[in-house]
C-alpha cells in the first residue's frame, strides 16, 4: 500500500475520532456497586414501523435502485468514545454518516443518563450511569468489552444498532494535537464565561482544557468552543504539509495501547472515499436537548439524568431516520 492510499484511508478515520474527543467533558469517578437511592424505571424501546402503501390500481413500477456512493447504499452507524483515565467514556458519540446525502450527524449522548444495564446482574449491577458502562464492562467482561457493553446499553434502551464503534483514551488526543504543532482557532467574541476572543492558539493540552471546561457558565457555551476547536483542528488536517505527514501520524494513533476499533479495511476504505469531497458544512453536530435529560441529585450527592419518553423519538428521527 503507497503512501498516498495510506493517507486517504485513515484521514476520515482520524477525523471521526477527533470529532468525539474533541467534545469531551469533565471525567467522573466509577463506581463498582450501582448507587443507592437512584429511581429505577423500566426500559424504553421504540419500535419503528414502515408505513403500508395503499393498494395499487395500476400495475406497480419496479422498485428504485439505490446507487452505491463509495461502495454504499445505507448510512453507516457508528459509536465513538473518548475514555479518561478512570476507564470512563465520558465522551459519548453516535455517528451517522450518510453516503447518499454527503453528511456525518455526530449526535451528542449525555454522559450523566441512568440507564437500566443488562449482562452484569451477577455483579450486582442493574443500571447505573451509561458512562460508566464502559468501565464496567473492562473490568468484569474483559479487556476490548466496554465499548460492547455500552452498546449493548444503547440498543437495549433505544434500540439503536451501530455497524461500528471506536475508541480512545483522551491522552491520544493531547499527543495529535501536538504533533500537528497545535490547533489555531479565531473568535469573533468570547464564548460564555471565558472571556478572550481573537486568534488563539493551543497546544494539545491546552487544547483539551478548553473544550471541557464549563464551571464559568454551562453545556450550551461549551460546546460552542468544542465546535471552534473542531473546525481549527479540521482546517490544520487538509494542510499540505500535514496532509504528507498523515501516514506517521496514522501509523503513531494505530499503535496507541489507548486506540480499539473494529473497523474494518472494507469500511476504513469507504469512509475514506466518502470523505474526499467532505468539508466543515457537512458535519453536523447535534445535542439531546436539555429538558430530554433533566439532572437531579441523588440521596447520597451524585448527579444523574433521567431520560424523558421524549428521548425516545428523538434518537429514532434524527439518529435512525436522519431528519434533524
């Protein structure tokens, strides 16, 4: 394989995690027992129907062939997670791209929603918060298992199959950044409670202070700055000079102990068509909205979200359906 092929395969691959990462917020502690005093509630399915035509009156045309668009006819579902150091994806993202609209949504999962969990009733352990899904599933499932687990959670309560997932530890993030020299962004105002505007530029650190930082104001302004770094970090990625460096850089990411995926070459390939002609405008970024998740306090201090009947159609139009 040249080193042109090498470049174009895992271009989009590195985009799509950076996409995750870059919208991470503050990590949590796991906890090994689910949390006393938390509400339990039964689990949501949605089920979705395709509407019966009507009888037809004329003999029926044949149906329409979709085109394949880079090897493609349906959207690609994928789960992405950013993992911190207490084996916590507190990084949730739910990715669809589609190969017939040109567009990736990456839909935001909140990290904070109790959840019912299935698999671990012999640990002792029935829900719990869906962050902690995937340490639950490192620690008592085995090693690779709890990007599974999450999964297994998302399905089991929305009923939401991922052809994909991939996974990293936010320590892979800071070395990117790094090794492409920083990340430059440009405000035309402050962003919330954090007061600088102008050109600012970041090293991978300091890039990943800023997109989880929220204490001085709230998610909303937040990621509004995961949005500014993204579109920084994206423009630095079609750079000419960074652009020749993407093989090394590839090869550093694929042999990053932190780094799981089960894409496979077939799909890498794809995706790496699909995104030849993809630019900032078709990526879009989507939230839960807030009053979907509404956080309380727990009996014993934590702070969890309880999902609302809302949720459920919400994930099935705008992440199953593709209308947002």
């Amino acid at each position: 394989m040249n080193k042109r092929t090498i470049t174009r395969k895992f271009t989009i691959l590195m985009t799509l995690l950076w996409i995750v990462l870059l919208q991470a917020c503050n990590p949590l502690t796991i906890s090994s027992t689910a949390t006393p005093g938390i509400p339990t509630f039964e689990n949501t399915v949605i089920t979705v129907t395709t509407p019966i035509p009507p009888t037809a009156t004329t003999a029926p045309s044949a149906t329409p062939t979709i085109p394949l668009v880079c090897g493609q006819s349906e959207p690609m579902f994928i789960l992405g997670l950013g993992v911190d150091d207490n084996e916590q994806a507190d990084a949730i993202r739910m990715i669809r791209v589609d190969f017939i609209t040109g567009q990736v949504l990456v839909l935001s999962f909140p990290r904070d929603t109790w959840l019912p969990i299935t698999g671990l009733e012999d640990e002792g352990i029935t829900a719990g918060r869906i962050n902690s899904t995937y340490g639950y599933g490192e620690a008592y499932k085995g090693p690779g298992e709890g990007a599974a687990l999450l999964a297994d959670t998302l399905k089991n309560n929305y009923q939401v199959t991922f052809d994909r997932w991939f996974s990293a530890h936010f320590s892979l993030f800071v070395n990117f950044i790094d090794s492409l020299g920083g990340v430059d962004i440009d405000l035309a105002q402050p962003i919330g409670g954090y007061g600088f505007k102008g050109k600012l530029h970041l090293n991978g650190r300091e890039a990943l202070t800023y997109v989880r930082q929220r204490a001085n104001d709230s998610d909303l302004y937040r990621i509004q700055r995961q949005a500014e770094v993204m579109k920084g970090l994206f423009r630095k990625l079609i750079q000419p000079q960074n652009i020749t460096a993407l093989p090394e850089l590839s090869a550093k990411m694929l042999d990053d102990r932190t780094f799981h995926t089960n894409l496979s070459l077939n799909d890498v390939t794809s995706l790496a068509c699909f995104a030849a002609n993809l630019i900032e405008e078709d990526i879009v970024f989507l939230d839960i909205p807030p009053e979907f998740v509404p956080g309380i306090e727990t009996e014993t201090g934590a702070f969890i979200r309880i999902p609302s009947p809302e949720v459920v159609d919400f994930i099935r139009k705008a992440y199953i359906e593709g209308v947002y």
